[in-house]
C-alpha cells in the first residue's frame, strides 16, 4: 500500500535565503579591534578566556555578530564606539620591549608613552635591541592593515656592523637568501661610510621577520652593533629623540592612508550678489553687481503720495542768492506748464 506522499516545503527565495544566513552585524573580534580594545588574535584571545560579555553574558567563541544595540564589557569595562583613527610616530629607545606585557618584568615601550596618550597598540615590532621609528595606533583595523606583507611598504633602517665589507660580499643579500630555512626576500643594501672597524649601511626591507637584518648580516659574516628604523613606508623618523613621540595630523593620515573623510560640520555659505535683471537688485556699473534690499509692497494710495510729493519737488522755484523779491505779488508758475515770460530788461509791447 502506497504511503502518503508529504506536501512539497514551501520555497524559499534568495532574498530570504541571504536574509538567514547572514547574520546581522559584524564579528565581535572585529568590533573590539576597530575600539582600539586588542588586535583580533588578541581579542580572539580575550574571548577564549571568558573576559568579554555580550548583553550581560559571557561568551566564548568569536563566532558571533554583534550591532551598536549590543553592550560589551570587557574585562568589567564597557565597549565604547570605535573613535576615528589616530597615528603615532614613537622613537622606540634601545632596551624596551615591543608588547603590551613581558613575562620577564622588563619595561615595555607602554610603559614609557605618555600618561595623557589613548590606549594604542604597536604596529609591527622592533627587537629589544633595536631602536627607532614605532608606528603606535588607536584603531586595531588600521593596524591590521599596514601590518600585511600585501602592503608592501618599504621600511628602511641605518646599521652598524663591526668589520668592513665590500659590495661583493652584501651581494648576496640583493639576491635574497636562505637562512635556517627561512627564506629572507631580496634587500636593498647600500654602503654609506666605513668608521673605523665599523661600517654604517642603509638597509630597506619589504617584509619584516623576527631579528631578519640581524640574522641576514651574521649569514654573511658581519655583526650588527646598532640598528636603527628611520622610515616606515611613507612615514619618517625625522628629527625624533628617542622616548618622543608624535601624532600626525588628520589631514596627513587620510592622504597616505587613503581614508574616508569624516563627517564634519557644514561650513557657512558664503553668497554670491545675484546677477542684474533679478528682482530686487540693481547694476551699480559694469563689472559690479551688488544686491540691493528687495522693495516692499506699498499700501493702497501710496504710491501716489510718493509721486505727488517728486513732483512737488521737481517744480519748486529755486532758492538762494540772485532771487528777486515778489513784493507781495504771487510767485510766477515754474515748472513744465508755465509759459515763458518776457525777458528781463527788454521792452514791453503796448
């Protein structure tokens, strides 16, 4: 006996299909970088360990889309919206260590910035024997960025190695070589100057593994005994002192960075006079075109008033020195219907 067929599920079209799948929102690993709290391993991290709550319960795994409705507390700390992205330029003095915290006790770059800075963390990282420039930001989005090997940036730095080499043996590192199975990419070495059983070298690299010039420079049989970052893509290390620190400005960050303008306060208009002909305007001359107060309606019977008291005006005799006495007599009418009189000193016609 043949069983019942079941009805066919009811469709489901694309757009309610995209509507399920995609959750509302974006990751909360993302959402805590771009507040600047951690990077996203780190705030992954954070997550793992139980520290981050989301709407008053704890959450561990970073699979999970949170809005702007959501409350987020990390650590006991509210989550505040992510603030505009913010660069720094640190000289990085010999002797800290480029983390948040070392489980060593020794002093780490945070510990020397200023009390008043944001949290910010580093981009990218210079060895405890290494000084120089140190990128810090704000934004843990924009330190994603410039830290990809797809970026490309050049970082250049001045080096000190004890001995004398010679372009035949740095070759080797235009070429790009092998060391300990790591594969370093081709370098740009220069010879600057030989002080002397030293020599001082501008290296730029493109990629930036952990010790690389160091490791590159033993391969070869030199000695690194200083090393410096003066540059950083486009960003310079300039007239910095080590333990200073500089934040660029806006302007200066949108332009190298290519970022979005922000959203600023509408700025007055400044208006332009309207051009002659339009109501309530008046040429003053060529080339010169002023606005004018537009004319208000005139009352019932006004106009004629103003008309009347013109004419009044344009008719009166003229007053002043040379005007002869009336004598009493009325004044001859002036004005366009009076009729000429006869001339003064002529003789009169009987």
């Amino acid at each position: 006996m043949p069983g019942k067929e079941k009805p066919p599920a009811p469709k489901t079209s694309d757009k309610d299909a995209s509507a399920t799948d995609t959750p509302e929102g974006e990751r909360i690993a993302k959402v805590l970088s771009r507040a600047g709290i951690a990077s996203r391993r780190e705030a992954e991290r954070l997550i793992e360990l139980g520290e981050v709550k989301v709407n008053g319960k704890t959450i561990t795994s970073p699979a999970l889309n949170v809005t702007a409705k959501d409350k987020i507390t990390v650590r006991g700390e509210p989550v505040g919206q992510p603030e505009p992205p913010r660069l720094w330029l640190y000289y990085k003095p010999e002797g800290l260590v480029t983390s948040a915290s070392d489980e060593k006790g020794r002093d780490t770059v945070f510990d020397h910035l200023p009390e008043d800075m944001p949290r910010v963390m580093s981009i990218g990282r210079l060895d405890l024997n290494s000084e120089g420039l140190l990128l810090l930001t704000n934004d843990g989005e924009l330190k994603r960025k410039l830290e990809l090997p797809s970026t490309g940036w050049l970082r250049k730095y001045r080096v000190r190695v004890k001995g004398n080499p010679t372009e035949p043996e740095i070759e080797p590192l235009r070429k790009g070589i092998t060391v300990d199975g790591d594969r370093f990419q081709p370098m740009e070495v220069k010879i600057d100057r030989h002080q002397g059983a030293n020599a001082w070298l501008t290296v730029g690299l493109r990629e930036g593994k952990n010790r690389e010039i160091r490791r590159a420079m033993n391969h070869i049989g030199l000695t690194v005994n200083r090393l410096i970052r003066i540059s950083y893509g486009p960003f310079r290390l300039n007239e910095l002192e080590p333990g200073e620190v500089e934040e660029l400005k806006p302007r200066v960050l949108r332009e190298q960075l290519g970022l979005a303008e922000p959203e600023e306060a509408p700025k007055p208009v400044r208006k332009l006079a309207p051009r002659p002909g339009k109501a309530g305007t008046q040429s003053t001359g060529p080339g010169e075109d002023r606005a004018k107060p537009a004319t208000r309606p005139m009352k019932p019977g006004e106009g004629l008033k103003q008309l009347s008291a013109t004419w009044q005006k344009a008719t009166r005799p003229p007053s002043g020195k040379g005007e002869r006495p009336t004598s009493g007599r009325p004044a001859r009418p002036s004005g366009p219907s009076a009729r000429p009189g006869p001339r003064s000193g002529g003789p009169k016609k009987g």
